[in-house]
C-alpha cells in the first residue's frame, strides 16, 4: 500500500532543493524516487575500490533502515 511521504532537503548540501511530496509503498522507495537523479548506483569492480581509497576515501556502513523502510530513530512506518 502506497502513501504520500514528505521529502525534505536536510542541511546545506542543496540549499535551494524544494521539498517534494511523493507517493510510495516506503520511506526508502520515496528517498530513492528523489536522489535517482543525484547518483548513479551500481556494484564497484576492484579498479574502482582501489581507486576510491587512493584518493583517500574509505567505506560507509549502510544501515539496515533501507532494507525495512524504516526510518532511523523511528518505528516502523504504517
């Protein structure tokens, strides 16, 4: 069952980013609905990893919120 979610920018990273309105079956399809356009996701090769933390980056943990819809510090979402 969808239902509309309110998307806000959080911080400065886009200061002029609206809020949007959209409808989705969870938080995670409604955050991914908005930065789609933002990033680009697909499975890093070697080359790539290699790459990433020559340049000094290192590796995010993602959360498990994703997976379940859920928010961070918030129950489920009904």
């Amino acid at each position: 069952m969808k239902r509309p979610y309110i998307c806000t920018p959080v911080g400065d990273a886009m200061p002029n980013a609206k809020p949007r309105l959209v409808n989705a079956g969870t938080p995670a399809a409604a955050r991914l609905h908005v930065t789609k356009p933002l990033y680009e996701v697909k499975p890093a090769t070697a080359a790539d990893v290699s790459k990433f933390y020559e340049q000094g980056g290192k590796i995010e943990e993602a959360a498990a919120d994703g997976v379940t819809g859920t928010l961070p510090g918030v129950g489920a979402q009904s």
